[in-house]
C-alpha cells in the first residue's frame, strides 16, 4: 500500500503531470469544484499527500524490478465521494466494501496483462486485512480498442480474469463488479 516511506515513488510514477491532468488519484474523492481548483494548482497532490501521511488507506502501489509501475486505487467505499453520491453506480447493500475506482500504469508497460496481476495483489491484500468485499467499476469497451486515457477505470475483462463477478448493470458498459474474499 501507499504510505509515507514511499510516496517519493508515487509522486515518480505519477510524475509531473499527476498520473493524468493533475489528477493526482483526487477524482473520486473531492467535489468537483475543490478537484478542479486543484487541478489548477498543487492542490490534488497535497490532498492525496495528506491522506498519506494521516496513514488514511489511499491505494496499492506496484512494482518491477524496485521501479513503481502501476497504481490502483483502493480504499473504503465511503472515502470516495463521487461514488457515494453516483447516480448510476448507487450502493446495492449495506455490506462494508473496498471500492477500486481507477488505476494507472507506466506506459511502458500497458497491454500487457499488469491490471490483472494488480488485482490479483489487491485481493491478497484485501485477504491478509479481513476485507471481505471489493468492488469496482470497469468498462466494457463499445470497439475493438480503447485509448489508454479511457481505460483509467479498468477493463471488464481484467476484473473477470482476476475472479470478479458482475453485481449490477445499471450502465450499458460500466457494471459494478464485486470480488469475495471469503468465497473460497
């Protein structure tokens, strides 16, 4: 997971631009106008950092060879409040969940089956600290290819490869999908 001993290697995945338009992982927690505000200025990059270094759950990071490759954000459901407030993506229960609202990786190493090793990671991880139920929110691309500034969310196929079941359908091409943890 993402903690203060190696933000320095978040900041170097995400680098100058923060991940994707100074995102900075901001999206799906802040209120559109503080996120776009902060897109402006540092302002997403001191608030994932905060969250950081009050040792709140942000995400896991990824690596090859000692190098940051992959992202995925991986938090309490509650800590994302465009989800929570989602008209298409509403709660289906009560049940306490871990939401996966979006990932990044290197562009050196797309396309070559990283997302699915990354779940596979956040439900070890989700495993060895008692969290029972992962949800997220992939798309099904509507043609052959997706541009990578698309694919953000995670790909439908990745989740299903890792194990994930789709729970709702409420979106054409944006199911909400679940994984078990104690299935097994």
């Amino acid at each position: 997971p993402l903690s203060k001993s190696n933000w320095f290697k978040f900041v170097q995945l995400f680098g100058e631009k923060g991940a994707c338009g100074n995102c900075w992982c901001m999206y799906y927690r802040l209120k559109k106008d503080d996120f776009v505000e902060g897109k402006a200025n540092d302002g997403n990059k001191e608030a994932i950092k905060k969250l950081v270094f009050e040792n709140k759950p942000t995400g896991i990071l990824g690596f090859y060879e000692g190098q940051p490759i992959s992202w995925c954000a991986f938090a309490p459901r509650e800590h994302f409040m465009k989800l929570e407030n989602s008209r298409v993506h509403k709660r289906i229960d009560n049940n306490s969940v871990w939401s996966i609202p979006c990932f990044f990786i290197d562009k050196n190493f797309r396309r070559q089956g990283i997302s699915v090793e990354i779940l596979k990671g956040v439900i070890e991880y989700a495993k060895k600290n008692n969290i029972k139920i992962i949800e997220a929110y992939p798309t099904i691309p509507t043609k052959e290819s997706l541009p990578d500034s698309f694919a953000w969310i995670g790909l439908y196929k990745s989740f299903e490869r890792a194990g994930f079941e789709i729970v709702d359908h409420t979106s054409k091409n944006r199911p909400m999908v679940r994984y078990y943890t104690d299935k097994e």
